[in-house]
C-alpha cells in the first residue's frame, strides 16, 4: 500500500501524485499543520482559502472513491504529528508526492523519510508549463536573466500566439509583435472616459456549511493575523474556480489589457482576472486558463492586446519567476544588494497614513486579500524600494497581506523584480517613480492630503522627494545602468540648494516613519 501526500497548494486534478495511481492500493493523506499556519502571520482569508480548499478536494476525492485520511488543524500541531499517525495507522511502503512548490518543503522531506522510517519520493510537479531543469539549464548560461527572453521562448515552445507554421524558426508572433504595451498601459483618466459600464467583478461566493467551519476555525486559531476570515469571498473547489474564469474570459477579458495598469478607488478588480489564487493552490491549471483566453481570441470576442496582456503575465511572468526561485534558491533570500535596512512602519498593517495611495491599497489588501500587480509594484513596492525598507520585512508583507502570495512567488517577485534586492539578478531596472506616475495611473491623488505636483515642503507629495533621494543614495550603484544612468545624470546636473532641500524633505518624512 503506498500513501499519496496531497499538499495545501497542490489541489489539482492533475496532481502527479494522483495520475497513475491505484485507488484500491492507495490513500490519500492530507495534513492541516497548524504550526505551518503560523510560519508567518498569514492573511485570515488565505487561511480559509488553502484549508477550505483542502477540504473541498478531500471531498471530492472520496465521492471519487478514493480512501482518504485526513489530519485537522485543530488536533495537528506539525506535519510530522499528522505523517506519524498516519504510518502508524496505515503502515504504507512509500510516501509519493507531487514536488513541493516551495525550497523549506523539499528540505523538510528527506527528514521526514527518516523520522518516520519510510521511503518519500516526489514526483516532478504538473503545475507549471516548464519543468525546473529546463529552465535551469537556460538560466545557468547567463549572468542575468531577462524575462522577455522567456517569454518568446515560451511562445515558441507552446505555439500560442505564433502564427503557422510555428515549427519554423522564422515564425512570428501573431499581429506582428511580441507585446501590445503601447496599447495596454492607458492612464486612469483614459479608463474613467472610456467606461461604459461599471467593470463587473467577481462573484462573491457563499460560504458552505465547510467554509464556514474554517472560518470559525481560522477565528480561534488565528486571531492576531491580518484580515477578516468572516470577510471570505473566494472559491474553494474546482467547480467554483472554473466559474471564475468563464466569468473573466466573459466579462472582463475584453478590457483587461488597456486598463491592467489602472489603479482605480472605486474598483479594486477593475478588469483584472484574480485567477492568481486558484492558478497557485492548484484549482486552475496555467494550459487551461490560456486556452480559454486564447479560444476567445479565436471566437473574436476578445482583442489580441488584451489576450497577449493576459498569456504574458501567466507564461512569461509567472513560470518565469517559478523557474527564477528554483534556479537561485536557497542563498536568494537573504539578497540585500541594495543595504537597506529600514523596518516596515506599524501603519502598512492598518492603512492608517495621510498618504491616500497606500491607504487605499492597504486597506484592499486588509479587506480582500488580494491587490493586482501595480498596486504591488508601484505602490506598496515602489515605496519600500524608495524609503530603504528592509527587503527581507518587505517580503514578510508580501507574504501576510495577499492570499496568493507563495514563496516561490513572493521571493523572486518582491527582492528581485520589485526591491531589487539582487542586484538586477531578475530585473533590468529598480522600479521607482515619483508621484507623478500614481497621479497619471490612479484617482487616488485626487483624495490625498498631499499633492504630486510639489516637490519639497510640508504638503509636496513624499513619493517626490523619496525617489530622488533613492537615486541621490544609490548613484554609484546605479550609473552604469543604461536604464537608470539618465535619471542619475539629471539628479547630478541639479543645483546644490535644490539636491539638499529634496533630501531634506526626504529625510524628514522618512523621520516620521
């Protein structure tokens, strides 16, 4: 008899544990590790969505026939509580699982195997377009990695997006390009003209008798951790994940991609997907989420820039930075290329600042679990990389506030791409900005006690002053960057009086943190 471990973040159909398998020889184990809930203070509703999730799958696996042997939270304290009566119960011949998503997993495994006194084998994982290996083996032959490379090579691997014959290695790239940004970044002001109807959002699912008990759960184990479990609107099954993407494919796919740089007050979602905490709990599979999007492309129900935005973010961003935290782990954690060391200020755990972009964006993130990529980047990121946050607390952030946030995502994403941690390991440029790119791509200006067209002074909007003050900190490491070494030019070529009055603005705000 042989045990198929399924984990939290591996609740797919398609689990390689799972294909193959007899379910006469086999169980299925779940683990609830309460411990693991408590790695770090992890967002309520995420909790909700990976336990409820759990059960879900559970449940659906049983009406399959298979045997299952789940270990709840409330009465497991570790994985090794639930591994261990699990054998003692069952007595298997091996443990098979799908490769865990994240580093501290794999590492834990070959412990597991001997504390238990059971063989664990992994199987290489389903959840991703790319296998590890072959990424690596791209990887390890340059000094640096650049996304847009990927990203064509994926294109030309899947064929999606190519036109015929995709064999040749002169095809290429349907409507002539390999992306459309020219005609996917419209300001917010362009949004609120263009709008004929209110963006429709995702459906707000009804918790069942099962998420209800891991609400209240999740209440009693949990209570100091962001968010409000009681405030859950996610699916947790399969059915209810695939409704989410009919809806998006239906609803908002038309619009996504001149508007996915939006920051809009009144409308979190705006016409972004949120498949991103299905896709990364194993609800949704990468292949089926582009197929669907791209047979709408087909149907004409859909523009091409608006379906290139989309098969970007999920086979160039996404498995591109899977394959980025395999390839660099387990030293990239700790990257401070930059050395900044500043804590993270009480406030980004309750949005109560002047500073209306990150009070807006805090709070959806309290409130929703879940905030879109330039909200992160631009906003929550672009302050941390300006004021010196401590990268490592940053990454913390990222990790407690939204629910899809995984570590496989969240340390390429926040200490690469958004911190620049690395050294531009993973990204060709720090992504800072003044407070003139969240006026252009935002209302949230218009409702703020300081103004972004002031550059010094008590009332001038402080992402100003901190994004020169960055540059002015960070000159000699930044000069020879190509995308970066105008912006140091035009600092240096400022007066003296007007360097040290920006600093001095600076300098004080960041006083106040």
């Amino acid at each position: 008899m042989q045990t198929l471990w399924i984990l939290a973040d591996q609740l797919s159909p398609g689990n390689a544990a799972l294909a193959g398998a007899d379910p006469a020889n086999s169980v299925v184990l779940f683990v609830e590790s309460k411990a693991r809930g408590e790695v770090v203070r992890y967002h309520q509703q995420k909790l909700v969505l990976v336990y409820s999730g759990m059960r879900h799958f559970a449940r659906d696996l049983r009406a399959a026939g298979w045997r299952v042997d789940y270990h709840r939270l409330e009465d497991t304290p570790d994985f090794l509580t639930g591994l261990r009566r699990h054998v003692e119960r069952f007595r298997p011949e091996e443990i098979v699982l799908a490769a865990p998503n994240d580093y501290a997993m794999t590492a834990a495994l070959p412990k597991f195997a001997r504390r238990l006194g059971v063989p664990i084998h992994a199987l290489p994982t389903h959840q991703f377009l790319l296998p590890r290996e072959e990424f690596a083996a791209w990887a390890g032959e340059r000094p640096h990695l650049v996304m847009e490379e990927h990203y064509r090579r994926m294109r030309r691997r899947t064929g999606w997006l190519m036109e015929k014959p995709v064999a040749s290695r002169a095809a290429r790239p349907a409507g002539g390009e390999w992306n459309f940004d020219p005609l996917n970044r419209l300001t917010y002001k362009q949004y609120a003209a263009s709008r004929h109807t209110q963006p429709a959002v995702p459906v707000r699912e009804t918790p069942d008798e099962i998420t209800r008990e891991v609400i209240a759960l999740v209440e009693q184990h949990f209570p100091g951790h962001p968010g409000r479990a009681r405030d859950f609107w996610f699916p947790v099954d399969r059915a209810g994940a695939l409704r989410w993407l009919d809806q998006f494919v239906a609803e908002r796919l038309e619009h996504f991609g001149p508007f996915e740089d939006v920051l809009a007050q009144d409308h979190p979602v705006i016409y972004h997907s949120v498949l991103s905490p299905l896709l990364n709990l194993g609800l949704l599979h990468p292949r089926e989420c582009v197929e669907r999007v791209l047979a709408a492309y087909e149907a004409g129900r859909a523009p091409i820039h608006s379906v290139e935005g989309f098969v970007r973010q999920v086979i160039g961003w996404r498995e591109f930075i899977n394959g980025a935290y395999w390839h660099a782990m387990p030293g990239y954690k700790e990257v401070n290329h930059l050395q900044a060391n500043r804590p993270i200020p009480a406030w980004f755990y309750t949005g109560e600042t002047d500073l209306n972009c990150l009070r807006q964006t805090i709070r959806q993130a309290l409130n929703l679990g879940w905030l879109h990529h330039i909200q992160r980047l631009m906003v929550v990121g672009n302050f941390f990389l300006i004021a010196g946050i401590d990268p490592q607390a940053a990454l913390r952030w990222y990790l407690e506030m939204t629910v899809d946030a995984y570590d496989w995502v969240m340390v390429p994403n926040a200490l690469g791409v958004i911190l620049y941690a690395d050294g531009g390991y993973v990204a060709t440029k720090p992504y800072a900005a003044g407070g003139g790119y969240i006026n252009k791509m935002s209302n949230y200006c218009e409702h703020c006690r300081y103004s972004p067209l002031k550059k010094t002074g008590p009332d001038a909007c402080p992402f100003n002053a901190l994004y020169w003050d960055f540059h002015a900190r960070h000159a000699d490491q930044l000069r020879d960057n190509p995308r970066v070494s105008r912006t140091i030019q035009a600092w240096e070529a400022r007066g003296k009086s007007e360097q040290t009055a920006i600093r001095a603005s600076a300098g004080n705000f960041l006083a106040t943190l």
